[in-house]
C-alpha cells in the first residue's frame, strides 16, 4: 500500500453502508447543520463521503430532496486503556475493605481463578451491585494519557442487566410446567 | 513487532426507533449506566431524529432507523453488549430485524517495507495492475463471505492502510445478521434479534480475533 | 495394599470419595458388580467427572455397571459434569430430591439456560440434567425420607449379601422449605448475577446404604437447622438400630453440618469417616477446629485433599505479571487437587476394611500440617 485512505475513524459508518441501500430516501431534518450538529453527505454519492472535519453548508442540505444522515462516533479519547489481560469475574464474599472473586480468563483459556480485589478499585457508580454472585469484567492493562506517559491499572465494571420481567417469569414457570408435565416420574 | 494500537467494537442495529427515548437519564434510571456515568455523559444532540451521547467508555447514537453502542475504551466490548441487551430487553417490541456486530483494529508494522508488503499479499501487483497502471498501491480491500452458522446475513473484512498509526494497517469487520422473513416483511420484534446477539456474540468475537490474527500474520 | 487400577472384588464394599477443593462426588460399589454414583465433580485438567474417570480406570464400564446416580442437591459444587454422569450411565436410575421436581427450581433453570451469556451455574448443569431424562424419556425417581431408592437381594452366594440406598432426607417440610427459598431467590436474580455459591441447603438427600450388615451413611451437605436438618433425622427415619460404620461428614466438616445426637446414634464407634474440603474464596472447610472436632469422636478420619492447598500462580507476560502483582497480589488457580481416598471392606469382617489414600488425599490429622 502506497497510499493513505481517507478518514477511516467512521468504521461503524462504513458497517452501514450495506444497511443502506443506494437508493434508500432519507430525511429531510428542518433546521441547521449547526443546530443538530451531525454531519450529511451528498444524496446518492457514496464516494463523496466526507472527513469528519468537513461540514456542509445550511443551505446544501435543503438544496437535496432526500439527504441522507452519515453519522461518525466520537473520536477514540486520546486518554485510553490499553488492555492486557481481561477476565469474568464472580463475586464470592464481600467484606468491609475488599472482596473476592473467581475469575475467569477471556484472555486465554484455562482453569478459574481466585482473587482479593479492594473495594476502593469499585466505582461508586457500582457499588451497589456489588454482592455475592454478581458479575464483573476486570481489565488489567495501561492508562495511556495524552502525553504518552503510561500508568499501569485496572478497570472494573460490572454486569448491568435488567432482572427477569414479570412476564418473563411467567414464560419461564409455564415452560417449567409444560416440561415437568413431559417428565414422568417412577 | 506487530501491535494492535487500537481495537473498537460496535453494535448496529437496523429498526424502527424513537431516538428520544435513548437519553443517559433514561438509561440511568433503567440501571444501564451509573447514575454519576449518566450525569457526566457528553451530550451532542437529543431529538426526535437523533440522539448522540458518550460516556468515558462507550458512545451511543440512535436515528430513526438505527441504533449503534461503539466501545471507546478496550475491553468492555462484554459491558456493550450487555448494554444493547439490556436495552432491548426493556424495549423487546421494538421492531427491527438486522444487526451488526463490528470490530476495528489499528496495528502497527515496523517499517514501510512490511506495510508495503501487505498490500502486495492482500492485492498483488504482477500482472493487471502493473500492466494497467503506473505505481499501482492498494487502496482498500472489502472481502464478503457467507455466514458460517444456521443465521442470515454475512461477513465482510475491510482492510486498508491506517490512517492513525503509521506505518500501519486498519481492519474492520462486519458480522452481519439479518432476521427479517423478507424484504418486503415488516421486521420481527427484537426479542428476536436479542436471541442472536445472545447465542451468537462468543463465536463473532472468536471469529472476528482470529481474522484479526490471521491478517496480522500477513508477510 | 491393592492395585491403585484393580477393581474391587464382588464381594467388596467399596466407598470412594473424589474431592478436588471445590467439588465433591462419590463412586460407591454395591456388590456384584454393581455400583452408584453420588453427585458429580470434576478436575480441571479432566474432560470427564471423576467418578466417571475413575471407573474407566479400573476398568469398570460405567454405561451398564452403574445402576443409581444421586443428586443429593443443585449447588454447583456438587453438579458438575453431572448431564455427562447421567447420559453415560444409561442403565443407571436418577434419584433426586422431590425439590428438584418442583416449578421453582425448573423456573430458574429455564430463566438461565435461556439467557446464555450467564453461563456456568449449576442450575444449568441441571438444566441439562432434566433435558437429557426428557429426551431419553428416563423417569427420575424421587428421594424422599424413608423411601428405599435401590435394592439388590443376595443370589445365594455364600459372598453375596443383601444392598439397599434408602433416602433418609429430604422430607415433605423441607422440601417446601426449599420450595419457597427458590421461589424468593427468583424475584432476586437476574441476568446480571449467577446464584451464590454460599446459600443453605436445607433439603438435601441424605443416604443411609446398607450392605449386608455393614451401613454407609452419606451426609452429602445437609446442615443441621434445628427442628430441621441433622436432628429431624436423628428423631425419625434415622432413629434405627442400624448404626453405620462409614460416614461421609455432612458440608465438608464444617460446624454447620455437626450435629452431636447424629455421632451417639446413627453411628458405630471409631466409624470410617470421608469428606471432601470446600476451598472458595476465603472460606476453607473443615478449618482447624472442625477437624478437631471430628478426630474427637474418631481417629479415623481421611480427607481427599488439604483445605490449606496454596493458590498456585500461572505465568503471564511480565508487564501483565508486574499489574496483577500491584493490583490483586493473592491471585491464583483455584486450589485443586485430583485427590480420592478409597474404602474397600467385606461386609461383616472388620479385618477387611482397608483405606487407601491417592493423589494428595491424607489423614484428617494431617489435613492442617
């Protein structure tokens, strides 16, 4: 390769470009490209599709009937993790300054593993679901900072999920049900 | 050596929305982000056509036809996940029938001949091109494939210089599902599409790392 | 001393105990070839559950040889790889405790299996469990207190004797006590958590074997609870003149599995005792007090491995060694050890009753050096 590509940070755009049929009509957003502060590219012409730093002027917009909405994510931050090591993680016991937990290594397989981790590595966002049985994703790896300096840490986070609706229960007593009914006993 | 410099996941989803549900205070309250994650949450835009937020490790935007989670920091791909099932769990009639389940790599080589050299592997010049051009490069390489497993769709692998790390390469693959009956169909609700982000998430994740791997090993 | 890989003789009682830190499980020979398996476990380094392994080592083809697999309860310690004992043993009968077979606990395996990013919980182990008797169309049969579970009448052998598995536990009221602890964990859980390993077992199977004149009485992890538990055992179907002379120690020894009436009535003197410890997290059982307390009433006490077994660290990348070494310093395997200890005797001679020790297991004296 002899040449630089474009701006290619839009990876998840690109993904799209399959969703998107060519012919697929848009919307028309009332309003400025300032107000809504996405960025459009020209109806019907994939190969225009700008760099994130080119903004269309209010008045191209509405000078197509069907613009479509290209949307880029936000740049990766400048401050990131480098990861090393990751595992699943298990809380077994909690007590006053620390908890432990069985791990399970994503980053390679093999058998579980035990750990003491401090509290004080817990978000105050994840406090609380911190208890016995819950899950948690640890990352070992390198703080990398804007300067380039590299601070060695982890990161913890753990499983949000809603819990079981209502009516999810209710689906799953009536497959226990259905299933105890095929299960004949002795 | 070869490095990854930088790895992102994504999750697309294809349906019928209503972006101004997708706020950080929505998903605070449904305990899908930290109520402190949710409050310092960068906010771009809400409305009813769009909505674009990010917290410290993920970034999300909605439009009508379309949701997508993309990782801002490694390893929380698992987190993302969980994030987009979550959601649709509470929001299981939401209709919509095709998804992606996207990785992005930036690696490094160690110098220009290596770099080069890949692009030659990937797209060799011998014969056609350098019969039709003058100093023909690689530009980009999109490659599809079908799906491996029992699901609809397919995978497609980009390949192309990085324009981040340099000399470097950038990889992208889309793991395509798609769970409509048909085109003309309205799509399923995505309990259904939920159902294969569940069952299929570990085999993608393996697939897409050995790509990656395999891509990386290119000489 | 015999063959580490000779299988017992016909007329043998054999009581093995598998119990790798975290896991337990048992291979008991009944006579005449015939064996029963008693909860499952198995040994990182192993595909197959050690009873099973341990079997195909001796040359004992489990598939018709085994005639009862036991689930005394659904915690995940004592259930894994259980689908694999249960589909192999094909001529075996599944025993279970009647709360296996009531909607809750189906609910929560139906709830987990379901959700297949929470992976790894003994609920699914059961899950597959009850798919696999609902596809081989293999009825369990139920383990209530004093109903007799399996039984082999002697053939008019001069070796041979009668053999007989009776359910000494769970009884109705424990199981509806479980019953409704399963009903209450449902509205607690969810996606986002796997049961805790530490929650009670209250309805438990507890086994009282008897061979000939000899009994083996299997406390699996039944935990004494007052008016429930060891002591409702004690005061009804267990209160016989049968007094067992093997015992395997209820809840790795640990002080809420002891109950004092169970030793001064259910059990002859100096009795053969088996347990297996429990390692997880911090909690190591039996600690040094329960072996106490147990070499107290006898001298025969044998553990299949150390419950002080170090965690053992495995190499990774030094920048990765020099984080975990910052951040989680006591991070290591799992302690595990692919320990059994091994109990053969001809029912009614005493001088026959040897105990052979393998792969890290040793004396409960021990247990602590």
């Amino acid at each position: 390769m002899n040449t630089l590509s474009e701006e290619t940070d839009d990876a998840a755009f690109s993904g799209w470009r399959e969703i998107i049929a060519p012919d697929a009509p848009g919307r028309q957003v009332s309003g400025t490209v300032e107000d809504h502060r996405y960025r459009a590219d020209l109806a019907g012409d994939e190969s225009r599709l700008p760099s994130p730093s080119r903004w269309l002027s209010p008045e191209l917009i509405f000078q197509y009937q069907t613009p479509r909405l290209g949307f880029v994510f936000a740049e990766l931050p400048h401050d990131r993790f480098l990861c090393l090591q990751r595992w699943e993680g298990t809380v077994l016991e909690v007590n006053c300054h620390e908890f432990t937990a069985r791990l399970s290594d994503l980053s390679q397989k093999g058998p579980d593993e035990e750990a003491t981790l401090v509290l004080d590595d817990v978000n105050s966002d994840d406090r609380e679901l911190l208890r016995p049985g819950a899950i948690f994703y640890l990352n070992l790896g390198y703080r990398i900072c804007q300067s380039g300096q590299r601070v060695r840490g982890v990161s913890l986070k753990f499983r949000r999920l809603p819990s079981w609706e209502a009516d999810e229960v209710l689906d799953a007593r009536e497959r226990a049900r259905k299933r105890l009914e095929r299960i004949v006993r002795e | 050596m070869r490095e990854i410099k930088q790895e992102s996941w994504s999750i697309v989803i294809r349906g019928d929305l209503n972006p101004r549900i997708f706020q950080p205070s929505w998903f605070a309250m449904q305990n899908l982000l930290g109520h402190d994650e949710a409050e310092s949450a960068k906010l771009e835009v809400v409305h009813p056509e769009v909505t674009h937020f990010s917290v410290d490790w993920v970034d999300i935007q909605v439009l009508r036809d379309r949701f997508a989670v993309r990782t801002l920091q490694e390893g929380h791909a698992e987190a993302m996940r969980d994030l987009v099932m979550g959601t649709f769990r509470l929001l299981r009639h939401t209709p919509a029938g095709i998804m992606g389940i996207n990785k992005t790599v930036h690696f490094s080589v160690d110098n220009r001949d290596e770099w080069n050299a890949i692009g030659h592997a990937l797209v060799p010049k011998s014969g056609i091109w350098n019969d039709t051009l003058k100093k023909p490069g690689t530009r980009a390489v999109l490659v599809q494939g079908e799906r491996p497993d029992e699901f609809k769709g397919y995978v497609l692998v980009r390949i192309e210089p990085s324009p981040k790390v340099q000399p470097g390469v950038f990889i992208e693959i889309n793991d395509h599902y798609n769970v409509t009956r048909d085109d003309k169909a309205p799509p399923p609700a995505i309990a259904e599409l939920m159902k294969v982000l569940e069952q299929a998430w570990v085999d993608s994740v393996a697939r897409a790392d050995a790509t990656t791997k395999r891509i990386m090993e290119i000489r | 001393m015999s063959d580490a890989a000779c299988p017992p003789r016909p007329d043998e009682v054999e009581v093995s105990i598998f119990g790798p830190g975290y896991g337990e499980s048992l291979a008991i020979h009944l006579g005449s070839g015939s064996w029963a398996i008693v909860d499952s476990c198995v040994l990182p380094d192993l595909l197959t559950p050690a009873p099973l392994d341990y079997l195909n080592r001796i040359g004992v083809d489990p598939s018709s040889a085994v005639k009862v697999v036991v689930a005394t309860h659904w915690h995940d310690d004592h259930i894994r790889g259980l689908a694999d004992v249960v589909s192999t043993c094909r001529s075996a009968s599944f025993v279970c405790s009647e709360a296996f077979l009531k909607e809750e606990l189906l609910m929560l395996a139906e709830a987990y299996t379901r959700c297949r990013v929470t992976t790894r919980t003994g609920v699914c182990e059961f899950d597959k469990v009850m798919a696999h008797l609902e596809e081989a169309k293999r009825p369990p049969r139920v383990a209530l207190e004093g109903r007799i579970l399996w039984h082999q009448v002697k053939r008019g052998s001069p070796v041979d004797f009668d053999s007989e598995i009776r359910a000494l536990a769970p009884s109705d009221r424990t199981v509806e006590i479980a019953r409704r602890t399963m009903a209450a964990l449902i509205c607690d859980l969810g996606p986002q958590r796997r049961l805790p390993v530490l929650t009670k077992n209250e309805s438990g199977v507890v086994l009282l074997v008897n061979t000939g004149p000899d009994s083996i009485l299997l406390g699996n992890d039944l935990e004494e609870a007052g008016i429930g538990g060891w002591t409702a055992i004690v005061q009804g179907c267990g209160a016989t003149d049968e007094r067992a002379i093997v015992f395997k120690i209820p809840h790795h020894g640990g002080k809420t599995g002891y109950c004092d009436d169970v030793w001064t009535r259910m059990l002859q003197d100096e009795p053969y005792c088996l347990l297996s410890p429990f390692i997880c997290g911090s909690q190591r059982l039996p600690s040094r007090d329960d072996c106490g307390r147990i070499l107290a009433h006898t001298s025969r006490g044998y553990i299949t491995c150390s419950p002080a077994l170090p965690r053992k660290r495995r190499r990774r990348e030094p920048t990765v060694e020099k984080t975990i070494r910052e951040n989680m310093p006591d991070l290591g395997d799992v302690p595990c050890s692919p320990g059994q200890v091994r109990l053969r005797m001809v029912p009614g001679d005493p001088r026959s009753r040897r105990v052979e020790l393998f792969a890290g297991a040793l004396s409960l004296e021990r247990a602590w050096d």
